[in-house]
C-alpha cells in the first residue's frame, strides 16, 4: 500500500498582498495593481509546481496593473514575462514588505 502525500498547504500573507497593491505595475507603471500570483514552476528559485484549481503561495506574487494581470492570464505564463523582459521569480523574490 502505497501512502498518499499531501500537497503544501498555500501560504496567506494578507500583509505582502495589501502592499503589493500600493506599488505600481511592475510592466507599464500603472498605478491601481492587482497581486498577480506566478503559477509557474521553477526549482532554480524554490518554487514548486501547482495541481489543477491550485494557487500559489502569497510570497510568489507581484504587481500588475488590471490590464497586464489580464494578459499575463491570457497567454502563456512564461511568454508573458519574456516578452517584457521581466524573471518573475526574481521579481517576487526581490519584493520584501517593509518592516
């Protein structure tokens, strides 16, 4: 019998979240963002791959103005940040709520 292995429960930082948003797009400089969640897998950065209905952990989040949180969902993930020259998971690595 093989035993079942239960995924990361996804972390809630409602602090990081409500900063984020104060901060402008990190694409165009737009203010009014969004906390956009990276859903991309990168083992480089610490940061595991998600099932189906799945979100990722607060910390893997950036800003993203309406407009570019929308077309970051309507293309390939990883396209989408290639085409601004932008690492994601740099980006919300780099991203530290002040203290």
């Amino acid at each position: 019998m093989s035993e079942l292995r239960q995924k990361e429960p996804r972390v809630r930082d409602h602090k990081r979240l409500a900063w984020l948003r104060t901060l402008p797009c990190a694409v165009c400089g737009k203010t009014n963002t969004e906390a956009a969640h990276i859903r991309t897998a990168s083992l480089e950065h610490g940061k595991r791959g998600l099932g189906m209905q799945e979100k990722a952990s607060d910390c893997w989040t950036v800003p993203l103005c309406n407009e570019c949180h929308r077309e970051q969902h309507s293309m390939n993930e990883m396209a989408f940040w290639a085409l601004y020259g932008i690492n994601p998971f740099l980006l919300a690595l780099s991203l530290r709520v002040p203290e």
